[in-house]
C-alpha cells in the first residue's frame, strides 16, 4: 500500500479559537501580518489587551498605565478608522 503522506488532523480547539479571534482581528481591518504576528505571541504566551477608551485623555492615561507596567506594542486604533478598513496607528 502506498503511502499517503500525511495524516489529515482536525485543528484542536485552542487552534480554531486563535483562527477565529485572529481572523476577527483581519475582518475589522487590522493587516493580516499584523494580527499573525499578534496570534503568534499570544501562542508564546504573551496577552493581547484591549482597552476601549472614549477620550484622547482616556487614550493617554491608558498608555501610560500600560507602559508603567512593562506592556510593549502599545497602540491605539480609532473605531471608525478600523470601520473605514483603514487604521489610523500609534505605536509608543
């Protein structure tokens, strides 16, 4: 009997979770090599955090908190720039 190749294997639950908030991430207009890369160091154990804030105040005070508390990566998206499928980006 020939061989195949490589068995079939369904993706496990933790796989199909991180497709789908990842894939979410895509669908709201963040690039694909971006939420890839985010999907992977979340898979290295890292957190992916989000913060909705209603102020440019609010915005600031986040990052500080966030950055005071050794986050790295931050950055703040307006909701109708991810709405417009554009993304209006600061990194700190």
């Amino acid at each position: 009997m020939a061989d195949a190749g490589p068995a079939f294997r369904e993706p496990s639950a933790l796989e199909r979770f991180f497709n789908r908030a990842f894939g979410a991430l895509v669908g709201m207009g963040i690039p694909e090599y971006e939420a890839k890369r985010y999907e992977g160091r979340v898979k290295n154990g890292g957190v992916l955090l989000s913060v909705h804030c209603s102020t440019s105040d609010e915005i600031a005070r986040a990052k500080e908190i966030l950055k005071r508390t050794g986050a790295d990566d931050i950055a703040s998206t307006g909701e109708e720039a991810v709405g417009a499928g554009s993304k209006r980006d600061t990194r700190l």
